[in-house]
C-alpha cells in the first residue's frame, strides 16, 4: 500500500499534462508508505509510448537517507496498467512501487513487478 497525499498526486498530474504529447516520468519519494513529495524526471526518450527516466544524479541517494524511490510515468489514454514494455524494461524497479496515471481518464493506480509477474498495490489518497 502506498499513500499518496492530493498536494503529491496534483504534482503527477500536472506533470503528465505538461509533458503531453509525451509520457512524464520522475520520482516518487516515499518514507514508510507516504509519499513525501515528487521530483520531477526528464523523459530521454520523449515518447508517447514508452520512456527513459533521467533525474538530477543526488536524487539517488535518497534512499541513502531512509527514503524509499517508487518510479512515475504517464499513459496518455490506455489504462493505468504496466505495459509489456514496462515488464520487460523494469530493471532497477524490481519490486518496488510503480506508480501510473492516465492522463484521459484522470486515473492514478500503483503496481509492483517482480519477476515478469505485475501485482496491483492498493493507493490511499
């Protein structure tokens, strides 16, 4: 379970709306469960279907600080579900929150993927 706050989940949404045409991405930082804030990524691959995360290199130590980092990106019409793309390129996010909101229907969901297999987490807002 995750706890995304409105002010936290107003930043992902304006983020997605103002990388229309193409995916946003960043980082969602959490301390037990909540999400504290959003850092915003950049989207190397500036696509509407797919993306490559870049951030501010000090952003992963956060973790070095007790933080845990879930990853965001944005789907501009299909559903809020991982992606056979998203399976195949999880890498570093193995296990950990995967956060997705699609721009169309205004709808925020959370999964992990480990091992090729996706499991929705429950998201309190």
């Amino acid at each position: 379970m995750v706890t995304i706050p409105a002010s936290v989940r107003a930043e992902l949404v304006a983020h997605a709306h103002d990388e229309d045409p193409n995916e946003a991405c960043g980082l969602v930082v959490l301390r037990d469960g909540v999400a504290q804030r959003y850092e915003r990524g950049r989207n190397a691959a500036a696509s509407p279907y797919r993306f490559e995360l870049e951030l501010a290199p000090e952003l992963w130590f956060l973790e070095d600080d007790g933080y845990e980092l879930a990853v965001f990106h944005s789907h501009l019409s299909s559903p809020p579900r991982p992606s056979r793309t998203d399976v195949e390129n999880i890498g570093l996010w193995e296990g950990k929150p995967y956060l997705i909101y699609c721009v169309k229907d205004d709808d925020l969901a959370a999964w992990t993927i480990e091992d090729g297999q996706i499991a929705p987490l429950q998201i309190n807002e």
